[in-house]
C-alpha cells in the first residue's frame, strides 16, 4: 500500500544481503545520503522507523472545544448576545467563538465544519 514504505525496507535489506549503499542507490534510485537517514533510522528504531508518517500536520484548532461552543451558541439569537442580527451567520459565529477563545479561526473553516457536524446551513438572503 504505501510504496515508500517498501522502497525503504528493499533498500535495508539490500543493505543487509551485503549491497553496498552506491549498489542500493543505482537499484533504488534514492541518493545515497537518504540510504543512509533511512539505514540510521533503521539501526536505532528498528523497522517500524521505515513506516511513514501520517500525512499532513496536527490540527492547530481546539476542534472539540470549538464544536462544543458553537453548539452551545446556535442554542441562543445573535441578539441574546447585543447583536443586531435576528440569525446567525458564518461570519458572526467565527467573531463570537474567536473573541470568547482569543483565536483567529476564518468562517469559511465554519462553513467546511458544519456539514461534518451534520448541520445544514443556508446563507442568508441578502
């Protein structure tokens, strides 16, 4: 399934049939100063270091604490909270969760998470 995964582990045991890392570049195609990381790695970890690292990064986002206060916001009316608007929108939920958390979060993250939650939203009609 992940090919790099198996590239690395053909080149270590290539290393250890007795190829050296000049023969183990030509047949893999990797430069040899990366034989030798994926070699270290292999020497200090063992072969679970070979396997590959989840794709992307870690949320910055406190998601669940985020999703929990938004909840908790669409239970009330912008104007519970000294606001004008009779219904939330995007824009205004992304103000209030980020002023209450001191976070920058754009409400187009809003707009992507909603869906998720399973929660339907309609722009409002201008």
């Amino acid at each position: 399934r992940d090919k790099g995964h198996a590239r690395r582990l053909m080149a270590i045991l290539l290393l250890h049939e007795g190829r050296t890392i000049t023969d183990v570049h030509h047949l893999t195609g990797a430069a040899r100063s990366t034989i030798g990381r994926w070699l270290r790695w292999y020497r200090d970890e063992g072969v679970g270091a070979l396997e590959a690292l989840p794709a992307g990064r870690a949320p910055i986002l406190p998601v669940a604490k985020i999703v929990t206060l938004l909840v908790l916001l669409m239970q009330f009316s912008p104007q519970d909270f000294g606001y004008q608007r009779s219904r939330w929108c995007t824009e205004l939920l992304a103000i209030k969760i980020n002023r209450l958390m001191g976070l920058n979060m754009a409400a187009s993250t809003l707009r992507r998470w909603l869906p998720r939650m399973g929660i339907v939203w309609r722009r409002p009609v201008l």
